[in-house]
C-alpha cells in the first residue's frame, strides 16, 4: 500500500507529465503552422509519449492500492520563436523534468517505500535519454545552417 505522501507526490507528477503532453502538443500545432512538418510530428509524439507517461504512473499507483486522479491541467505558453528556440526549450523543459522524477525518488525513499523507488528508477534512467535526444537535436539545429534545416526537419518526421 501506498503511503497518502507518496500518492500525492505521484498524483501531482501525473499532472505535471499532462502539462509536458499538452506543451508538446502546443509546440507541434505551431511547428505545422511555420510549415515544419517533421518536427511538427517529433513534437506530437513526444506529447504522446508525455501522455504515456501519465497513465504509467497512474496504472502503478492504482496497482499499489493507491487512487489516481486528473488535476486540473495549467494553461501552456505558446508562440515559439525559431525552429532552434522551440527546441531549446525542449531540451529545459527535460531538464525540469528530471528535478522532478529526482525529487519524487528522494520522496519515495523518506517514505521507505522500495517498490517505488525502483519503480521511479525507469524513469530517472528515461530522463537520460529524453535530455540528451534534445540536446542533440539542439546541436544539429546549430551545425545545420539554413538548407540542412529542411534535411533536419525531414529525419524528425521519421520518428
Ligand atoms: Fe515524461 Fe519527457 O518526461
């Protein structure tokens, strides 16, 4: 059984990966509308996967005996900038994200509760990657100029 504590904390992580879904979602609708179609479709999956995220976690708490609820979900900036600045913002985004996974664990494991630490784990080693792909996309925007921007764009869009 799952501790009040750790079920709010994880309650409010389902939250927040709600928001990142519907950030993404946010930044895919404008990438389409500048004409971006590739990274229009990275984002949209990455909004799904944010979503995935979300009911994982609500899936494990139930299976703990615990209650999973959908808050309210905050309102999501929009308007982006460059093809660069929207990514950018991704890679921080991921960043945050990981404080987050890491504050959870911290908490799971005042609580005492093993399971739950290493259930978190997956997410802590998942946070590695996300941070990283973005970094790299962030790197190739750079080293890519104008015209490399449209091959850029091309390889998002076979995610
Ligand atoms: Fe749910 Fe991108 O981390």
């Amino acid at each position: 059984m799952i501790t009040e504590k750790l079920q709010k904390a994880i309650n409010d992580q389902i939250t927040a990966e709600l928001w990142s879904s519907n950030l993404y979602l946010q930044m895919s609708f404008y990438m389409e509308k500048e004409g971006w179609d590739g990274a229009a479709h990275w984002l949209a999956k990455q909004s799904e996967e944010e979503r995935e995220h979300a009911t994982d976690m609500a899936h494990y708490l139930i299976k703990r005996g615990g209650e999973a609820k959908v808050s309210m979900v905050d309102v999501v900036p929009e308007g982006w900038g460059s093809f660069s600045e929207v990514f950018e913002h991704v890679y921080k985004h991921e960043c945050h994200v990981s404080e987050l996974i890491d504050s959870l664990v911290d908490i799971a494991s005042s609580e005492k509760d093993k399971a739950t630490q290493d259930f978190l784990w997956g997410y802590v080693r998942e946070q590695v990657e996300e941070e990283a792909t973005a970094a790299s996309i962030v790197d190739k925007i750079k080293k890519a100029g104008n015209t490399g921007l449209f091959y850029l764009d091309a390889e998002l869009g076979k995610r």
